[in-house]
C-alpha cells in the first residue's frame, strides 16, 4: 500500500503549527522591540538624560555618527556606543 501525498503534507501541519506559534510568541514581538529601539536612540538628542545598559545615568552631551558622548558628573564625560542606551529618563529643554 502506497501512501497519498496527502498523507505526507498531514505529517507536516503540526511543525507548521508549531512554527506559527513561535512567530508570534517570539519573533514578532522581538523584531517589534528592536525597531522602537532604533527609533528611540535615532531620535536622541543633546540633553537628553540616558540609562545605559550597564546601569550609568547620564546627559547626552553630542551626538556622533556612532557613538555618543554622555556627562556622567560635571567634569567626566564618557563616549558610548548607540546601542549600548537601555532608555531615555525623560528630555531636558
């Protein structure tokens, strides 16, 4: 007895399903965080006060190509990579 070929596209709807699932539970929802970060650090501006993702508060000083310069206290100013800033506190003006 020969199997159908639809018997073999049976086989696989349970990995489908299970493929389904984790893009929405995982995937989606990471790529959907990845872009509000990118737009948040595009967007940063001078004064605006950081947190970065090693846990230093700070006042973006300038804004480089790459990088940023941030005022950690009044005379030490440390120069960060953009994707290292976990979030903005809130924007000076």
């Amino acid at each position: 007895m020969q199997p159908t070929p639809s018997a073999g596209l049976i086989q696989f709807i349970p990995l489908i399903f299970v493929f389904v699932v984790f893009y929405f539970l995982l995937i989606r929802p990471q790529q959907k965080k990845q872009k509000e970060h990118q737009l948040m650090v595009k967007n940063l501006k001078k004064n605006d006060e950081v947190v970065t993702m090693g846990g230093i508060h700070g006042t973006v000083v300038n804004v480089k190509d790459k990088t940023f310069v941030v005022r950690i206290d009044e005379n030490t100013k440390v120069e960060i990579d953009k994707s290292s800033v976990a979030y903005v506190k809130r924007t000076r003006e």
